[in-house]
C-alpha cells in the first residue's frame, strides 16, 4: 500500500499544479521579426555571402535584447556557447558582460561592448531594442555561423546567420 501511495503521490502534485492560469510561462506570444520585407515567427535564418554585409532586423511585437549566441568558427566545428547578461556601471550607463558556458579560453569572442558580440560579428541596436543592425565582415576562412538569442521575459526567439567561406 505504501509503495502505490509513493507512485500516486507525484501524479496528485502534478494535478494540483496544472490548474489553468493565464500569466503560465509559455503562453507568450511568438515574437515576430521583419527581415527584407518577409515576416518570421520566432527564428529568421540568414545566408551571408563571404563577401559580408549588413542586415537589418525588426521586431514587430517586442523588445527584445541579445542574451546568448552560439558560435562555429567552421560549420562542420562544435559550436561554442556564450551568455550574455547586462548591468548598470557607475554613471548610470549599461553595459553587457558575456561569458562562455564552456569555461574554455575565450579567444573566439572577447568582446564585451554593447555592439562587439564576437571577433567576427557586430549588432547595433536602435529603437529601444526593436531593430538590430547586424555586420559580418568578408571571411576568407572557411564558412562560419552564429546563432543569436533575443530575449523579452518568456519570449525567446533566434537568428542564425551562416556566411559562405572562400
């Protein structure tokens, strides 16, 4: 009797806790971007030739700021993981620290400006996080990629910009 209350015992928290509730986690809506013209729920995939250029990024429903990419040097490559998170300086102005989830010697994207993301990669943001100006320089390397992760709340959504090599 013992061991079928101990098995019941998560199903009953399981059901006491699923109670409808309008302010659940998840129940955001998809944050929308506008990209050359085109409207995308959630995640905008971008090819960049290797000559580089610059991309414009726009929220439609959000403002959403940059809490994390996720970088390969080489497609083929193993991506490295960075987070980001900002803070206030002592003049009021705010700034964006980042750090690698891997611990390894972070030589890859050492940045920590508000626009320098990585060695390879920049964004500007304007209008208050709504529209991301991103530059990728030409690469004479192999093709290479990030995976950027915007954040508002529980509104999470991603870009992936993959340029061509040479």
């Amino acid at each position: 009797m013992k061991k079928l209350m101990l098995l019941t015992l998560p199903l009953m928290f399981c059901m006491a806790c699923s109670e409808d509730n309008d302010d659940e986690i998840g129940k955001w809506d998809k944050t929308i971007w506008e990209y050359s013209g085109k409207k995308y729920e959630a995640f905008v995939d971008i090819e960049v030739p290797s000559s580089g250029g610059e991309y414009s990024l726009k929220c439609k429903n959000y403002h959403p700021w940059i809490c994390g990419f996720s970088v390969k040097e080489d497609t083929a490559a193993e991506s490295v993981q960075y987070n980001r998170f900002g803070k206030a300086t002592v003049n009021g102005d705010f700034e964006f620290l980042q750090y690698n989830t891997a611990a390894k010697n972070d030589t890859l994207c050492p940045a920590n400006h508000i626009g320098d993301v990585c060695a390879w990669f920049k964004t500007v943001t304007m209008d208050e996080c709504k529209e991301y100006s991103i530059i990728v320089p030409e690469n004479n390397g192999p093709a290479r990629s990030v995976t950027i992760t915007f954040e508002d709340g529980n509104a999470f959504s991603y870009a992936r910009f993959v340029q061509a090599g040479k």
